[in-house]
C-alpha cells in the first residue's frame, strides 16, 4: 500500500518536472489520443526519451503504456530499477542477448511479446539505440517481427524533438527546453510487404512528423 503511494506521488513528481523543463507537448497530428491498443514507435536520441513520450501522454493512456527500457542502464542502480519498475511499469530488454540455464541465447523480443499478449501497449525505439544524427538510424527487425504477431495493434509513428538537449551524452543535470511529442498518423503491415520495405517505410513514417 506504502509503496504504490510513494510510486503515485513520485509519478505526479516527475510529470511536474518534466513538463516544467521540457513542455512535454502532446501533438496528435495523424491520430486521437485513444485507449486502443498499440505500439508507439519513435525516434531515440536519449534515455530520456521514454521519460517524455510517458508524459506526453493523457493519465489514461499512461496507466496502459509501457515504455521498452534497456535493462542494462535501468537496472543499474536501485533507484533506477525502482523508478523505471514501480512508476513507468516498464518492459525490459537484455541488449546483452543473454543465455537461459540451459545455454540457449534468449529472444529479446519475448518481454515484448509477453506485454503485448497481455493487452499492453507499448513505446518501442526501433533503432535499438541511441543515434546522434538529425535522422533516426536504420531501424531494426523487431518492429517489423511484433507487426507479424499482432496485426491487431495499431502502430503509431512518434517523432521526438528536442529531448537530446535536455540531457545532453555524459551529463546527469537536465536543461530546460522546449520539447514536442508528434504522433503521426498509423500504420499497418502490408500483405505481402518484406521486412526490409516495411521498416524503411516505418523509418519515412517517423522522419516524416520532423517537419510538421
């Protein structure tokens, strides 16, 4: 009870801080804010990334969204494992590609699919790590994978801009700027459309709400 108390008052907390430093603006270009299920695919240029499209969205949203944490840097520290658990609900993913007791090299996507069969939605960056460049690197097969699996999910292009300002590689004190969360307009699978056709247009989707 105590501990789902101090997660609530840590999540207003940081909505409060993060919409002071950055704005967290919210712009619903291609799509309503909807209670749906679905995969929000963006662009990823720092860890806090996920900090900023969780607050961007409306509470309704944010309590059936779970953002895609590299396990590596959110586990590192208690606090961190606590924040990134309790608060954001986050789903983990080993970049490590580690192996199970019997020697057998684990599936990275399986956290996500686990999610995603149990009703979740989730914020995915498909690049799989953070890029320095003014476009998003190639992205990478699992968003065309979980696109297989679950039709049914609408998948939402999200272009993040600014937020690589705010906690510039290397520093642990956040600068105040304006930041924007864009959601495009969605996007499905193709019949027939190879996975190479379908990430890059995946990709185009995102670069795209750049300029809007």
């Amino acid at each position: 009870m105590i501990a789902a108390m101090l997660a609530k008052i840590m999540g207003f907390v940081l909505l409060g801080l993060v919409r002071v430093l950055t704005g967290a603006q919210a712009r619903w270009y291609g799509c309503p804010p909807k209670a749906e299920q679905r995969i929000y695919f963006a662009n990823h240029q720092s860890h806090a990334d996920l900090v900023l499209i969780w607050a961007a969205l409306p509470s309704e949203l944010r309590s059936i969204t779970r953002p895609i944490a590299a396990k590596d840097y959110w586990t590192a520290s208690r606090f961190k494992l606590w924040l990134t658990t309790a608060v954001f609900n986050a789903v983990y993913v080993d970049r490590s590609r580690s192996k199970d007791a019997s020697g057998v090299e684990q599936d990275p996507l399986e956290p996500l699919v686990e999610a995603l069969e149990s009703g979740d939605s989730i914020i995915l960056f498909p690049e799989g790590t953070r890029g320095h460049a003014s476009e998003p690197q190639a992205f990478k097969a699992g968003l065309y994978k979980l696109a297989q699996k679950f039709p049914h999910v609408v998948l939402v292009p999200t272009w993040i801009h600014n937020v690589q300002r705010v906690m510039p590689k290397g520093e642990v004190i956040p600068v105040p700027v304006l930041c924007s969360v864009t959601f495009g307009t969605p996007m499905q699978l193709e019949p027939d459309e190879d996975r190479n056709a379908f990430l890059d247009r995946a990709r185009a989707n995102v670069i795209a709400l750049r300029e809007i």
